[in-house]
C-alpha cells in the first residue's frame, strides 16, 4: 500500500447460503450419514447415565440447519420461530446436524429430521434466560422421550440462530409478564408493552447481565412493535405454558389479531356494490354524473331538504342590500356610479380573450364598479373587480345549488391597461351582500374568489378595496384601516418574529432569522423608500460546531451575527424554540425541520474561554477568539418562542377521521397539537386496530369498523353511539376518499367497484352536509382534480373533483384547493396528492403550509393539476426557497444499512432485533432471487434494459440477462420500473399498495446494493412514520397501509396550518380567537339560519368620497413600510383577464393580489 494512502476495507457477509448444504449435488459432509433411529439407539445407552437425575433423555445436537420441507416448497433455510406459526411454511420443518452426547466422541450425522415441536425452559421470574434451554423434538425422539439440545448452529444457519435466541427470551419474559399481570386479575393490552413492560423487567432481572444485555440488543423501552411482529410465535409459547383459555383471556392477542373491534359490515366483500349513502342535498348535486346509478338520496334527522336555502352556514356579517328595485333600473342604467354591479356581453371566442365560452350559462359577466372616470369621446370608463359565476372558478362546469350567486374576486382593472366602457353596460343588478339564496334581490354574494390563489374565502368589507390605487369602496364605513383582508389573518411580523429569508437574491435555500429591527431605506437607487429587516443569524449547529457533527438538521446555534437585508428576501415564517442541552426533542421539532420547525439549546459565544464559564450573557469584547465556541443557552432569548408541545391546548378540535386507513392523515393532524381524533372510520379491519394500537389511550379514539355507508345511514337515522357522533359534536373532517377510482394505475376505471370508490367523494360531502364541522381536510390523487371521461361517451367527460366543490362552496365553506408534494416536506418519496382544505365561515381558512425541503435538481414532477376557464391550473406546487435540500430515500434508511440493522442483507433471515419490521414483505422465488441478483447495483437506479445496453462493459452479463428473463422485459423501455433498482441518492418512487418488482409501473421496489425488494421499514421511513409506530397483520398488509397513507410529514405540516388558523399564530402565547369563532365545546347544531336585513338598513351611501388604501405610516418616528409593498415582481402572474380592450387584445395584463396570509406586512396596526 502507497505510504499515507487510507486503508480500504470490505465487509464480507459472514455467509450467503439460503438452503441447506445437504441439498447441493457436491456436497460432502465430513461425516456420513447416519438414520436417526441409527443414531439415537447408539447414543441412547450413554445419555441415559448422564440423565439419571432426569426423566428424559438428552442428546446434543450441533452444527445443524432448519429448513422447510423441500418436497412441498423450496428448501430455504428458516428461523425456529417460524415453525407452526408461518403460514408461508409447509406444517413442518427439517433439520440436519450432529448428534452426540455431551463429551463423548460418538458423533453422528443425521440429515432432514422431521421438526414437530421447539421445547424451550426457564420460563418464570426465578430465570433470567432461556436461550441456553432449547430443545428439538422429532417424531422418533417423542416416542422415546429424547431431547435435542441445541449447541452450535452450522456457519450456513448462524445469522438465522442467532436472532431466535433473541426471539426466545422474547418469548420467556412475555410469557412471565402475563402471568404476573393475570394472576392479579389484570389484563394485558399492547400499550402495556410501551413503557410497562421495561420497568417490570428492571425490576425483576435489573442485576442480571443476561437481560440488560438482551434488552441492549433491541436498543429501547417500547416492545410494542417487536411484540407485535412476533405475535404467532408468543401465542404459542402462552397457550403452551399458561394454556389456551387463559391466553384466550390476554386482550393483546385479539388487538394483535384483528379481533377487538366489531365490524359493523363483516359480510361487504362476499356482496355486490352496494349503493352509496348520500344526503338529498348532496344527491341532487351528484345524480346526474356517472356514478348517479350508485347513489341512494338517504333523508334524516338534522339535515336539511334538497334545495334549503336557510340550510347554508351562517355568516359573521349582517346582510344589507345595493342596487335599484327593479323599476328603478332603467335609470340606474343610464347613471352608473361606484358601488353598482353591472352586467355586460361575454367576450366571444373569436375575441381573443384567454376565456373559454365553454359550459358558460350565462351571455353575461358581471362587475362591482370601483370607479368611474371623467367622459371621453367614447363616453364615460369604468374601474371594474370582476364578479365571478361558479363556472369561472374550480368549480367548472358543475351542478351548482344556487343559480343566484356570484364571487367578489380579485381581479379588477385597476392596473389593467384595459377598462369597461359605459355603453357596454347591458344592466344595473340589485345584490344582497352576505346573503341567502332565497333572497329577493338578482344576486346574492358572501364569498371571495381570490384568483391567484383560486380559493374561496369568506367575503369581507376590505375585498372591495382595491389596495394597488385609490378607488372609491363600497364598504367604506365598514372598513378598518388597519384591518387584514383575511378572516383572522395571521398577525403582521414584528420584531422578535422567527423567519426564513435568502441572503441573496437568488438563492434556493432559506436560512432562519430573528428580526431585531424592522425600518425603510431612504437611500435607494429608485429614490423610493425600501422596506428592510435587521435579522439575527441563527446558524446551523452541525454545520458551525465541531463538537456536534450528528446534530440534527433543524437545531440551531443563537447567534451575535446581525445582517440587513430587503424584506423582500423574507420567504415566510418558521417556528424556533429552545430546549435544554441534552435533552429529549418532543414532538413535532424532532422531525428533521418539517413545517419549517426548529429547536435551539446552544448559543454563539465570541469571548474569551474563561469569559463564556463565568458569562453566557457577557457582550462581545476585543479578545474575541478566532474561532467561536459553543455553550448551553441558560437566559432567555430575544426572539418569539413557538409552541411548546407538551401543554394540552383548551381549545383542541374534535376530530372525525374518514376512510382513516393505518391513522397517518389523522395522526398527523394531531401531532400539531391543536387536533383531537375522536372518532375514526375504515373497512378494514387491519387498519382500524393499527390506529388504535398508536392510541395514547384505548378511549381516546372510538372506531367504526365497516363501510363509511353504515355509519352515516345510522347518524342519518339518529342512531348516534360513542362510534357514530350526533351533529355539532365534530369540529374537524379529514379523509383520504378510496382513490382506484382516479388513480392512473388502475386499468378497469368502468368496473362497478371504481364507479363505487368515486362514489364515496359524494359521502364524504354527505359527512360534511351532516356534521358541518368547522375544518375538513380531504386528500387524494392528481387525477382527481383532472375530468374522467365517461365510458358510455368518450367525448363527455364528468368532474367529480369540480361537483364536490360545488357542494362544499355551496353550503358556504371556504375552499382552497393544494398540490403537496411529499418531498418538499422532508419525506424521501416523489409522491404527489392534491388536498382541498375547507373551512366554515366563522373561522380563518389554513393557508397551506410553507415547504421546508427542495427538490432534486434535475428531478421531473408535476407542477400544476387541473384546468380553469381561463387556462390557469386549478392547484400548484411551490418553487422558491426552502430551508433544506429534499431528503434522499438513501439518508432517510443510512442507519439501516450499516450496524445489526445490516444483518437483514437478502432478506432471508426475516428478522432485525432492532427493528422489527425491517423485514420483506414479497415472498419471491429463486427464480425471482437470481433476477434480482443479476440486476447491477451500479450504477444506480439499474433495471434490465439499462443492463442490456451496458453489455459492452460487463460481457458476462448479457448471456446471463437473456437466459433469465423473457423477451418482454428485455425489450422494456429505459424507463421502465420492472426489475429496477432504487437509486439511493435521489427520491423513492411512490409507494404503492403492493410489492411486485417484476410491475412495469410499480417494479422499482429493488434494494441498491442488496438481492431483495425493500422492508417494510425502508418503504415506512419513506412516508415519514416514526419508527416506533406499530403496524399490525402481515407484512403484506403492513406494506398495504404504507402504501395507502398520507406521507406523516405533510400531514404534520398541515396540522400546523389549522393550528395556526384555529389559534391565530404558531408562537408560545397565541392571540386570542376571533370574537366571531363559536368554542368547539359550546357550538351548537349547525343548522342555524342568519334573518336577511332589509336594504333600509344598509351602510352603503351612494354619495363617497374616494378612499385611499394605507400604503405607510409612522411607528416611534420609523418609517414603515408594508412587505406586499415590496415583493419582488415575479409574485404578480401574467393571467388572462376579462373583457380586454375593443382594439388591443392584452392576454398578459398583470392583476392585483389580495395580500394571502402568507404575505404578512412587516409591522402591527397601521392605524398606530
């Protein structure tokens, strides 16, 4: 080796056998063989004289191997444990090895020896283990009372040996624990095995070495999932020691087994589709789609008639009334002025506009007049905000409840170089403002549709307000000048606030920040005040401090590091709090920074050594040292601190979780802290008890096990329980609808079960209809915002997406529609879901949370969902900065790949100590095996084709490709995903619901470096489920749930967006509710109507002066400016607009945008 070169070492398995040696045609044993009967007669006579003290006999059995019967199934190597509890296996296993008598010479070598029981001693609290106590027993052994004790495994079957005997102790003390809890007539449930079960075993063996170093060997205190993996092989070992009735009695077999919870519809997949329960409401807005046939209009106790206009959700505002009586519009008609709502001819196709005139029902658009300028040659020009109808929003072309309604949307003239003029006007329309469908003017309007955001918002005075120039308001009077736009608008930043910005102008990752200072540069080149920010750094421990190179990702450093930058370079808010050093990171700040989550517990210190022991708090003086050191933080900091975790909020949501699956949507709803699941509902009974084994407590949560069909029908009827709340009861809807029906993988969309699945959005809208909760997340596929066309007519395509917006918008909901991608929240997979968010009126609808993680630089996803009348998409996903680069499915397993969690390395062994379910769930071959083993590990992301075309580099694998598959996957595309190796360093693909590496869509399941799919722990790091988290079922059913969950870091991440649209802001003291938000304790049934005011009681005057909106004011003799003020150009979006000029058709005018909660201004009240 070259003199200072480093030394380079490979680690060799320390075998690769998978089958008994026995079985290879060459091989030789060093010994012949010899019958048992053989064998155990020679032997006999000399363990008889060993055993005198003993009623049966004892032979040692050494350098043996367990294998499945090769006659009925592949001879594979298998762990003990396995035996009578896998039903993988055949009954019965076989054996090989040597048999002898304890010191005696006399050995013989007996090969595939029947295995029909595993005797194991030492069971009780008076032993500290029984791994030293195992016998075998076979057939000719039974019948002469003889024992095999079992010595020294072969060098072939040492890695499946050694993780039994951990199983077997495993084994030993659950067995002791039952006991000792069921003596004193206690039961014993799965949550036992959390911390319970670890504190009975320091107490009862805390001095044994045997124990603590077993215990070690698993590495913590919750045996929940090593107790759940190994569920078979306990029962066996409780029914054989304490007997049958009395294991029958421990509640944790019938959690473990799927047998706690009743299941309300046991016999639903042996019967046809069954029809879909929905509400009248929600049936006459759905009938008349393809999936009308599975509806059935199910009427009930608190819902209201088809068609109810007092059945909508009640506004915050008092209605009033504009406009002329219907005698008087003539002449209003020939006098417009500011505050009319006018109607005028819809561009044409043939005009150029960006408007499609497809599915418009009306020839009309509609406008509020903003200003009217002086007359010109052409007569007099109108300032216009556009009103919308249902069909230029996400609802589309949809059934739509009320033909009366309109949207104040954002989008005016007003910086449009286009206007209205006079004589286009066709008509002057009476509106009531905040009203009722059964109101007796034209229209009525209570929402705002804010068009760069393509949401639904509650209507408030200050949308009227134009904010880019003066204009006359309507709302003069109601408008407060140093209001928010947004319902419960997150407050303005202000010193001491936590943010992300870019210290330069194009940077693609954010760094966190504490505002010192918040003031105008007067000193621009423009010759225009600039918004700046003075920030306190707060560095990245591991990358600053030495001492700690495995800190996490989101723990930083506090630091005396102050920088001005423009305000413009603020990407958003993050939440910063600080714990003490060395302590245990709660929940949600251990999640590696999703949701933009930080903890601190050291500070900068550029003094001198000795200074920082005897100060934390001494300032910076001229001996500063060159390199900064680093020490606990032990006096407050000068920043505001985010919510601690622990804390029980008063003001929780009482959550129903829908179509909930394994809990990961709910869960992570909750782990927010504001969000309390109270009741849950899914059909399979593998997911129900695996969201009730992750329950804090078993009350915590009731479940409905069955169809979501039975459980509304019986709220419906009334027949309310502790599974089936009653209305006013539910505060909080979230749900993931079956999404086969949208999801491209699936091939037959026009089987009844996909028209049924589609179906089930229609119930998710009934739930809605029922409950009217106060927030409702629902999460699906892309493909769901996208138009299915129908199979009977392939010209025709039916919105699903569309018509539920229709339901939820009409009841009076704000909506808002969101692309999350798994990724850009700290999850290493490329999944995509879209997520409509709802909220009622009386609270502030969540603005989607900020991404904490970027994407791969050269990474191909989609951007945008869905289509708008106006060619806009309907949902996108966000591009700027982020605080970390995006999470590689490669570091998210890195401790999986070295260590004991190595030892998984082909898959055979099927168990980890430490981690139970790293374990594969897809039982493969040796066909399959070889496939896999000749797929090349480099480069990366390999698959057969990819190999084929490398045959010029690696000859010898060419042959051996075209023996091993058929010409169908040699003559794949590049890209295809059968037999493809993830590539470690980049993204996993989407998790699906099975693992099948042979799947030309789905295939790309194949470990990077080792011959096997991934574990079920590899595919559940790439959702982002905690590790301690139990999955109960088979591994095939684990891999189910996984592949059917909500990625837990964006739901997390949603989470906190209700909490801070539920609380008012993310901080430790957050502000007080909305003096309009009824207390989820104390709200009634939601059915309660608002009386119209008459028109008499208007505010509106027909005579205002012009209105100017506050652009800066004067804080403490500071100049201060608003941040929208300065948001850098590429916010505005070039969008078509209506109604362009009659000469110049301008597709590219930019529009105005109303400040969203995400643009925060930089300080607090301007009326200050």
């Amino acid at each position: 080796m070259r003199e200072g070169a480093r030394a380079l070492s490979v680690q060799l398995p320390e075998s690769t056998v998978t089958s008994p040696r026995s079985v290879a045609v060459n091989y030789e044993p060093r010994l012949a063989v010899t019958v048992e009967t053989t064998a155990v007669d020679e032997l006999l006579a000399t363990a008889r004289l060993r055993c005198i003290d003993k009623d049966y006999v004892e032979l040692e059995l050494d350098e043996f191997e367990i294998y499945r019967d090769p006659d009925k199934t592949q001879a594979r190597l298998v762990s003990l444990h396995h035996l009578g509890t896998d039903e993988r296996l055949s009954p019965r296993l076989y054996f090989d090895g040597i048999l002898s008598v304890g010191g005696s010479s006399r050995q013989f070598y007996v090969q595939r020896v029947p295995v029909v029981e595993v005797p194991v001693d030492n069971y009780g609290a008076d032993c500290d283990t029984a791994a030293e106590s195992v016998w075998l027993r076979s057939e000719v052994g039974r019948t002469r009372n003889v024992f095999y004790r079992l010595g020294r495994p072969s060098v072939v079957y040492k890695r499946f040996f050694r993780p039994f005997l951990w199983i077997v102790d495993l084994g030993k003390h659950f067995v002791d624990f039952c006991e000792h809890l069921t003596s004193d007539g206690r039961g014993v449930r799965l949550s036992h095995f959390k911390t319970a079960f670890a504190r009975w075993l320091r107490r009862v063996h805390g001095q044994s070495t045997a124990c603590r170093r077993w215990h070690a060997q698993f590495g913590r205190d919750d045996f929940r999932t090593a107790v759940t993996a190994h569920r078979e092989y306990l029962w066996k070992e409780v029914s054989s020691i304490l007997g049958e009735e009395r294991g029958r009695s421990i509640g944790f077999f019938r959690e473990v087994s799927c047998q706690l919870y009743h299941n309300w519809t046991p016999d639903l997949d042996r019967q046809p589709v069954q029809p879909t329960v929905v509400t009248p409401y929600n049936y006459r807005l759905f009938s008349h789609l393809a999936i009308g046939p599975y509806l059935q209009e199910t009427p009930g106790k608190g819902v209201a008639r088809c068609g109810d206009a007092t059945s909508i959700l009640p506004q915050c505002q008092t209605s009033f009334r504009t406009g002329p009586e219907a005698a008087d519009k003539q002449a209003a008609l020939r006098a417009i002025q500011v505050g009319d709502v006018i109607s005028c001819l819809r561009d044409s196709t043939a005009s150029g506009s960006g408007w499609s005139a497809e599915g418009e029902r009306s020839p009309f658009w509609y406008a509020l007049v903003h200003r009217v300028t002086s007359s010109s040659p052409t007569g007099r020009r109108l300032d216009v905000a556009w009103l919308y109808a249902p069909e230029h929003t996400p609802c589309r072309q949809m059934r739509y409840p009320w033909r009366n309604e309109l949207f104040l949307s954002d989008h005016c003239t007003c910086d449009e170089d286009v206007f209205l003029a006079e004589h286009d006007v066709v008509a002057v329309h009476s509106v009531d403002w905040f009203g009722r469908p059964d109101t007796t003017a034209d229209f009525f309007v209570r929402q705002t549709y804010l068009c760069a955001d393509r949401c639904f918002v509650r209507l408030q005075a200050e949308h009227t307000v134009c904010k880019s120039s003066p204009m006359l308001a309507l709302f003069a009077d109601l408008v407060d000048a140093g209001s928010n736009r947004y319902a419960g608008a997150a407050r303005p930043l202000a010193v001491g606030d936590t943010v992300l910005a870019t210290l330069a102008a194009h940077d693609v990752r954010s760094e966190p920040f504490a505002i010192v200072a918040l003031f105008a540069d007067d000193n621009s080149i423009k010759g225009e005040p600039v918004p700046m920010a003075r920030l306190r750094r707060l560095l990245r421990r591991r990358a600053v401090d030495a001492t700690a190179p495995a800190a996490a990702d989101n723990e930083l450093v506090y630091s005396q590091q102050i920088v001005s930058l423009p305000a413009s370079r603020i990407v958003g808010r993050c939440v910063v709090r600080v714990f003490p050093a060395d302590s245990s990171i709660p929940s949600p700040y251990n999640r590696g920074g999703a949701g933009n989550l930080f903890f601190m517990t050291h500070k900068e210190c550029l003094v001198s050594n000795t200074q920082c022991a005897a100060s934390a708090t001494a300032p910076a003086t001229s001996n500063t040292t060159s390199s900064p050191t680093y020490i606990p933080l032990q006096e407050p900091v000068s920043l505001r601190q985010g919510f601690h975790p622990t804390p029980t909020c008063q003001r929780k949501l009482r959550a129903l979780d829908l179509f909930c699956g394994c809990g990961s949507l709910g869960r992570g709803l909750e782990d927010a802290g504001v969000v309390e699941t109270r009741w849950a509902n899914d059909i399979w009974d593998r997911a129900i008890h695996t969201l009730m084994a992750n329950r804090a407590t078993a009350d915590a949560v009731e479940p409905f096990l069955g169809s979501a069909d039975e459980l509304l029908a019986r709220a419906l009827q009334g027949r309310y329980s502790r599974a089936v709340p009653a209305p006013g009861e539910v505060d909080l809807i979230s749900g993931g609808s079956p999404c086969q029906g949208f999801s491209v993988l699936t091939s037959d969309k026009a089987a009844p079960k996909q028209y049924k699945n589609r179906s089930m959005v229609a119930s998710f809208a009934s739930m809605v209809d029922l409950y009217r909760p106060l927030y409702g997340v629902l999460e699906n596929v892309p493909a769901f915002v996208a138009r299915q066309p129908r199979q009977q007519d392939k010209n025709h395509r039916e919105d699903i997406f569309g018509q539920l917006l229709c339901a939820l918008v009409g009841l009076g909901y704000q909506v808002a529609v969101h692309l999350g991608n798994a990724w850009a929240y700290g999850a290493p997979q490329s999944r995509q879901r879209v997520f409509l968010l709802f909220a009622a009126p009386a609270v502030r609808l969540p603005v989607f949370p900020l991404p904490s993680h970027g994407s791969p630089s050269d990474f191909h996803a989609t951007t945008a969902v869905g289509g708008l009348a106006n060619g806009d998409c309907i949902a996108e996903a966000w591009d700027g900065p982020t605080a970390f680069p995006f999470v590689s499915i490669g570091r998210a397993t890195a401790d999986l790949q070295i260590g004991p969690a190595a030892c998984v390395d082909d898959g055979f062994v099927d168990v980890c100590i430490p981690h139970p379910d790293h374990r594969v769930c897809a039982d493969t071959s040796d066909q399959m095996r070889l496939q896999i083993a000749y797929v090349p590990p480099f480069p990366f992301g390999m698959n057969v084709p990819r190999a084929m075309a490398r045959r010029h580099e690696d000859p010898a694998t060419s042959p051996s490709l075209r023996v091993l598959f058929t010409d169908h996957v040699l003559a794949a595309k590049m890209t295809t995903n059968a037999y493809k190796r993830v590539d470690p360093t980049r993204l996993l693909a989407t998790v699906t619901t099975n693992c099948n590496a042979a799947d030309g869509w789905t295939g790309a399941v194949l470990h990077w470096r080792h011959r096997r799919p991934l574990t079920v722990l590899e595919v559940r790091r790439a959702q982002g489920m905690p590790d301690d988290d139990v999955l109960v079922g088979s591994p095939k059913d684990q891999w189910k749930m996984v592949g059917n969950a909500v990625a837990r870091p964006l739901a997390m991440a949603i989470g906190l967006a209700v909490r801070e649209a539920w609380l008012g802001s993310l901080d430790e003291d957050p502000r007080p509710p909305s003096s309009c938000r009824p207390s989820p304790k104390n709200r009634q049934t939601p059915l309660t109507t608002v009386t119209a005011t008459s028109s008499a009681s208007s505010p509106f005057k027909q005579n205002r002066i012009f209105k100017t909106s506050v652009r800066r004011s004067t804080v403490s003799g500071a100049t201060v400016v608003s941040l929208a003020d300065t948001a850098d150009s590429d916010l505005d979006e070039d969008r078509p607009h209506k109604r362009p000029p009659p000469v110049v058709i301008d597709l590219t005018a930019k529009r105005p945008r109303y400040d969203s909660d995400s643009e925060a201004t930089m300080v607090g009240d301007e009326s200050s």
